[in-house]
C-alpha cells in the first residue's frame, strides 16, 4: 500500500488537523483579544485570574517556609530556606501521586493526607506557599477557590472549595497546629517568580511563567489598570501577575477529529488548547489520528490491525521512539511495517506535534503583544519554560524554538529568551510564600 503525499493531505484536511490551519499572528491577535475581554470581565475563553501578587516580598535570609505542590503528575512538599543572594535549600522534600491520579477521592480526603504530611513542617515554619496546577480563583487574601480540575485528576466535591479554608479544618480534624500565612499561587506564577529571582542580575525587560507539561498554562506580568474587572487593582499603579488559564483557551482552529477527541474526555467542553498541546493528551490523540487513518484505509490491514491492538499511547512513548526506538517501546512496531506505513506514522506525529508546536507558540506571542514588552534586544523578555513535556519531548521542543525565532522574533519583532530553570517553580512557591 503506498498512498500518495497527496491522499494524506486531504486526510489531514478532511479531519481539520492540518497544521496549516493554524496561523500564529493571527492565533496570537485572537488570544490577545481573549486577554483583553477576560481582563475587562466580558465573555472569554481566558478567565484571567488575578494573582494578587505584584513585585513584593518580605523574604529574610535563611527564612525557613513550606512550599507544596500540587501538580498534573505529583504532589510534593518542601521545607525551604531562602536567601536572599543564592539558591534557596531545599531541606527536606516529599513526593507522592497526586491524589485523585490513582482513582478518585474526595474533596476531604485530600485535604486530610495533606494535613498529616505537612504536620512535621509546620513544627519549622507556619508560613506556606502551595501552587495548586488547577484552575483556582485568586482572593485578596491570597487563598484560592477551586474552579475545577483538569488532567483527568479526580476529587469529587473539590469545586468551590477555598483551599486555606479547607487545609484549616483539616489540621483542626487532626489536631495539628495550623499556619500563620498562606499565598495559593498558579505553577506558572510560580515559575516566573522562581525566574524573577534566579536571572535578577540579568536585565530582562518583563517575566512570563509557562507550564507544558501534563497540562498547559501561561502567565505574565499586567498593568493594573487594565484589569477593570477588579476594581481596586485598577486603583493601585502597580504590575500584577495574571494567570491566563490558557489550557481554556478555544477560540483556535479545530477539526471534526479534535471534536470527536473532546466527546471522549472528563470535560469535552472545557480545555480545549490543553487536550491540543499537552503532555496528558498528546499521545491519545495521537492515537486517534492514527485509529482514524486505519478507518480511512490509509494503513495496510496489517498496520490497521496493530494500531487497534495498542489501545493507546502515551505521550512519553512517542518522544522516546522518536529519540532512540527502543524495542520495548510500543511504538517500535512501526519499525517493522511496510515503509509506507512506517512513514505514514512519522507524517500524522509530525502534523501533531506541528500544530502543538504552532499553538503554544501564538500563546506566547498573544501575551507578548499585550504587555509590548521585548522591543529591545538588549532587554528581552524571559519566558520561564517549565514542565515535563517541553523539558523531555525534544522534538516538540525543537518545533516551538523554530516558531519563536521565525514567528515571534523575525516576523513579530519581539526579543526573548526561552529559559528552562531546575527547580523554578519550586523556589517561586517559596518565596510566594513572602508576599505581601
């Protein structure tokens, strides 16, 4: 069977997965426009979550404070001491499954295994940092109120909660000591922040904190008076970090396929950009283009027949079989098939990982065009890079520092650096955890 370049094209075409379609000045205008409308409280697929953080802290040398996060994958609390010229220390750290990954929970459970691990911490230190990797709305007081979770993760009875107000019964219902102070912050707020201390020798002109990993997310820093949904930030002459929720975002191009996709996921409504370019949805939808190039004849019988018999992927497969092809690997069967389906498979990844590679990149241009930051060279803006999927995938990474520098930096004019920082989100939780 060997279809022609041709056939393919109407396939991608058909389906509206052609990453042709996916134009990213004009992405990037209509995420702007999203920005905007979210800022001012209209109708958007961004919700624009304030922070509440701007550009101060009240970090003293060799300050102890805990730092838990809570992310796609993991779930890990730290015990931090800052400095003020140096790497914070990560004195102590513990990991586990995020729970609600393993099967589900419910919303006190969580809270419960949280409060028994911080207990030992809290003997240390009452003042915590916890990026929640969710969509959570962020109050003055800086706790957050869970809007809903993504990822596939599963707390039932979660939605609405705010979080200090839960994490306060929990340490009552164990009788453990409560904390003194608590900033909930996003993990990509938590990356710029980390970024804003590890590179502040070097003269960048603004920070924005991006996560591609299990999910999807960006932030940056905005003028308060544009954020005229909240009155009285507009007051103040001040920067605040704004979580964009971009993983919402839903407003790019798509196909029948990506609509067949959502149908088949927790929330086929919601997180539409997410199950486009992130790490927990990657290598499903993978797997449907290729199920649906079998239905369309486009694989051999026997291809047809393999593909069914994996019943899915995994977004970690697909970087390791294109970086080394192991033989344990699930995907090396497409070594062994006929080279027209063998190539067929390399030409349905590399459109995936095109079109992901495509739309992160308009995200980053969307929010670049907002602030007007990074004109100058000499001055440029520092995308804080984060996250397993854009850490491991290398493939995919390289699709996304081709588009910035053709894209954003030779056609859009902008200046920036991607940076990929051990530890940033980590340490921006710490020292979040100062803010005033």
């Amino acid at each position: 069977m060997n279809h022609s370049n041709q056939e393919l094209d109407e396939f991608l075409t058909k389906m509206g997965i052609s990453p042709e379609f996916t134009d990213i000045s004009k992405t990037a205008e209509i995420f702007r426009q999203e920005m905007q409308d979210g800022l001012s409280g209209k109708a958007s697929s961004l919700a624009m979550i304030p922070s509440f953080i701007t550009n101060t802290f009240s970090a003293i040398e060799n300050e102890c404070v805990i730092a838990i996060d809570a992310g796609g994958t993991n779930l890990r609390i730290s015990l931090v001491r800052l400095h003020l010229e140096k790497l914070p220390e990560i004195l102590s750290m513990k990991r586990f499954p995020m729970p609600g990954t393993k099967g589900a929970v419910t919303s006190d459970e969580f809270f419960d295994f949280l409060a028994l691990e911080l207990a030992e911490f809290l003997t240390k230190t009452t003042k915590i940092g916890f990026c929640f990797s969710y969509s959570v709305e962020i109050l003055p007081s800086k706790d957050g109120k869970i809007i809903a979770l993504g990822k596939e993760v599963k707390i039932h009875g979660i939605t609405g909660r705010i979080i200090g107000v839960e994490l306060t019964k929990a340490l009552k219902r164990k009788n453990l000591p409560p904390f003194t102070h608590l900033t909930v912050l996003n993990d990509t707020t938590a990356a710029l922040i980390g970024g804003q201390f590890l590179c502040r020798d070097y003269p960048y002109s603004d920070f924005i904190g991006y996560i591609l990993g299990t999910g999807t997310n960006i932030c940056y820093y905005e003028k308060n008076e544009n954020i005229k949904k909240i009155p009285t930030l507009t007051e103040r002459n001040a920067r605040t970090i704004v979580n964009t929720e971009s993983g919402y975002f839903d407003r790019q191009f798509r196909g029948i396929l990506d609509e067949e996709f959502w149908a088949d996921t927790q929330n086929p409504s919601d997180h539409h950009l997410e199950k486009m370019v992130s790490g927990q949805y990657l290598g499903k939808l993978l797997y449907k283009y290729l199920t649906m190039a079998a239905a369309h004849h486009l694989f051999s019988p026997k291809a047809a027949a393999m593909i069914s018999a994996l019943g899915d992927i995994k977004t970690q497969d697909i970087s390791n079989f294109l970086s080394e092809n192991s033989t344990e690997n699930p995907l090396h069967i497409f070594s062994n098939l006929e080279p027209a389906d063998t190539n067929l498979f390399y030409h349905l990844t590399d459109a995936l990982l095109e079109r992901a590679a495509k739309l992160v990149t308009a995200s980053i241009a969307g929010c670049l065009l907002e602030t007007g930051c990074g004109r100058d060279a000499d001055h440029p803006v520092l995308v804080l890079m984060e996250g397993s999927t854009y850490v491991h995938f290398s493939q995919l990474k390289e699709k996304i520092l081709y588009y910035i520098h053709t894209e954003v930096i030779q056609k859009l004019g902008f200046h920036l650096v991607l940076k990929e920082l051990d530890g940033a989100v980590t340490y921006g939780t710490a020292y979040a955890a100062t803010a005033e």
